[in-house]
C-alpha cells in the first residue's frame, strides 16, 4: 500500500492455490495469506495519512538473491488510511519479530473517533503454522475489540501477526 | 501445507532464503512498549486504487476446473494425454491399481467398476459429444460392468450433487446407473438410474443425494457408471 504508486498488484501469485484457496480431498480452504489478501482488500482504505512507529528493527545483510540487503526494517511496521468519505481510520500494522510479542500506544490525532477500535488479527505460534483439509481453519483472522480513550488505544500485537485495526469517526 | 502471510514476506523471505552467510543484526532492540502515532489529518501520498488488490486465476492443478469450477471428477470427458510423464508416475504412484486400468484402455484416472473385471472397454477417437473421445462400455449379462473414479466430496456443506453425461446407445438394454459408492466396495450410497436410449448423442441430467452421515469428511468414494448389456456388440457410449 506504501508503495502503490509503482506497485500495481500487491499480490502476484493466484487466488486459487499458491497464496490463495486450496482444495485438498474435497476440503477447501484458504491459506493464512488468502486471509490476510483479505482483511486488506475489504476495509476499502484508500487515503494513506501519516504514521510513526517506534518499534525497534533490524538489518539483514547477505539474505536471500533478490533482495540480500534490507537496512532498518522496523518490526512493527504500521500503514493507515482512511477511506473514501473520511468517516473510517483504518491501522494496518505487521509485527515482524519471530519470537516477540509487542504492546504498542498508538495515539491518533486529527480524527475523532467512537470509543471502539475493532481488531482483527490473524498470528499463530509459529511462522510456518498454515492451513490444510484436516484442519482448515487453523490460522484464521480472529476479531476483538480495543477501548479507545482520548484518542488512545494500547494493543500488544503477536509475534510474526497481521493486524487490522478499523476505527469510526465519531458523530459528534 | 505450509504457507507464510505474504504480508510478512520481507522477514519471512529473509529467513526462508537463509544461506550460511545471512546476518540480521538488531539495530534498535523493540522497546517495553512500542508506539505508534497517527496523524489523519496529514496525507502521505496519493489515493491508493482499489486495483491493488487485483487478483489472477491460472489453470493450474484444481484453480480452475474442480476449483473455481465445482467438479468432482478428474477427467470426466475421458481424454487421452492430460497429463505429462512425470506427472502419470506420481498418479500412479498414488493409486498403482490405475496401471491396470490403463491397460484395459481406460484413461486417467479411470478404474474398471470392479476389479479382476477384464478388458470391456474401447476408447473411440473423432466420435464424442462433447469431445474428442469417447469410451465404449461393452456390458455383461447379469454382471456389474462400467467405470468409477475415487472422489471426495464436500459432505460437510452438501449432500446433493448435480450431474451430466453423454451417452449413445448401440445395443442391448439401453439402462444405465450412475451411483456413488463408498470406495472400493459394491455398497451404494446414492444411485439414479438413466434409459438412455437414444441413438444419438444425448444429455442425461442425474442428482445424486447422499444420506446423512454415511461418508464422512475427506473420506474418499467412487463415483460410478454402470450398463446393463449383453456381450459383444451391445453397449453404451459414453464421453
């Protein structure tokens, strides 16, 4: 989403099999990607606003061929738009640690919102954790609630997770 | 079957690729409590297009047919050459009892009805309904004879199953049977039975409605096509 002005697609492989929809003996699922294509396709966010994270990040040098450097990756990375009529504030946050978990504040300003946030989150224990036909709702997006408060909402995002956070303007 | 959230890809990437000599180095350890400011009244960039989240469907393995397409069967026009080499051994592999079948000179992954049942079958080339070949199906009489193919069925969300064939009667009894059995047995699960006895190609529509709890989920069944025939020179076509 941050780079869409030279990213057309943000997802190359097909909806169904690879990152998308399986059928396996007669079972269909999603894989956890399918997810999280989802909960980004359907909050409709389309106006980026400006976020700053301090979350800690990290360097790798030497990784895989195509990208070997990557410098300063924050691991929580936190994208936010607001949709078509302004009214909707939408949170994309990505915690990229492996093993660690991450409170975070996260204060909004220039939008007044209701006292709710919803949450959706899709995380599992470990990063190699998927679906498949025996279970195919092992690694699924589960919703919560966040109290808001003066603009403030506190929510410790899972290690290795995808989470949506949606909030709604106020009508006052 | 194993994926990672492609969202998480740079990471995920990283360490997926990870040669002896990849080196992540923490440059600002994640603090007690990380934070996180908004400011929705400043823009940072331009309207992002709905289009990004554009998709593609390919043809490949189940995406399409049996995917996209809700199906069943595997081959159900009865070709020849579907698929490449490698491929055939891995079916093979899967079920080695479709090396037999092939001989008979039934296509992947067709099966006799019943096992031990000898060679009944002749595929026809240039002469189909819908396709380029079609299978001659020579019945016995007062024996099952026919084709089935080991499917799974949805039985968690549906129990009725629509379905469509084309045959072309040549002689003798005109009666066939498309059932659902349970796999590798003679016990029938849903059956219809269809006079298709016309001389031309024909459709003949069947539903099949499976009873409660009688195949479980990821079990596997056959899906059957039985004639009623006499030897030689009698028999159905089927594509």
């Amino acid at each position: 989403m941050r780079n869409h002005e030279v990213v057309p697609v943000a997802d190359m492989t097909g909806i169904m099999e690879f990152a998308g929809i399986w059928k396996a003996r007669g079972q269909v699922f999603g894989a956890p990607g399918y997810y999280v294509f989802k909960m980004y396709a359907t909050a409709h966010a389309t106006r980026p606003v400006r976020v700053e994270t301090n979350g800690g990040s990290y360097s790798v040098k030497r990784g895989v061929t195509r990208l070997p450097d990557i410098e300063n990756a924050p691991y929580l990375d936190v994208v936010a738009a607001l949709d078509k009529s302004g009214d909707r504030l939408t949170l994309f946050c990505v915690n990229r640690s492996l093993h660690t978990d991450i409170p975070a504040d996260v204060s909004v300003d220039g939008f007044a919102s209701t006292g709710t946030a919803k949450v959706q989150t899709l995380a599992a224990a470990y990063l190699s954790e998927g679906n498949d036909e025996v279970d195919p709702h092992r690694v699924t997006p589960v919703d919560s609630v966040d109290k808001v408060e003066a603009g403030k909402v506190h929510h410790t995002f899972p290690h290795a997770s995808v989470t949506v956070i949606t909030l709604d303007r106020s009508a006052q | 079957m194993k994926w990672t959230a492609g969202f998480l890809v740079p990471l995920a990437v990283s360490l997926a690729g990870i040669s002896a000599q990849a080196q992540i180095t923490v440059t600002k350890p994640i603090p007690s409590v990380a934070t996180i400011r908004v400011d929705a009244g400043k823009a940072a960039g331009t309207v992002i297009p709905r289009t990004i989240f554009g998709s593609f469907l390919e043809p490949i393995g189940n995406s399409t047919y049996n995917g996209l397409w809700a199906g069943l069967l595997e081959n159900p026009s009865l070709e020849a050459g579907m698929w490449d080499a490698p491929h055939v051994a891995e079916m093979l592999k899967a079920h080695p009892d479709l090396a037999r079948a092939s001989q008979l000179g039934l296509p992947l992954p067709w099966e006799p009805l019943t096992a031990g049942q000898g060679n009944r079958y002749e595929p026809v080339y240039g002469n189909a309904a819908n396709s380029w070949r079609s299978l001659v199906v020579i019945g016995i009489p007062g024996q099952p004879v026919g084709i089935r193919q080991e499917i799974y069925s949805p039985v968690e969300r549906t129990l009725s199953y629509k379905g469509s064939l084309y045959a072309r009667h040549i002689s003798g009894p005109a009666g066939l049977t498309v059932s659902l059995r349970m796999r590798n047995s003679a016990e029938v699960l849903a059956s219809a039975h269809i006079d298709a006895a016309s001389t031309d190609w024909t459709k003949y529509s069947f539903t099949l409605e499976l009873p409660q709890g009688r195949l479980h989920r990821l079990a596997p069944a056959d899906f059957a096509v039985e004639v009623q025939g006499e030897l030689t020179r009698r028999g159905s076509s089927i594509c």
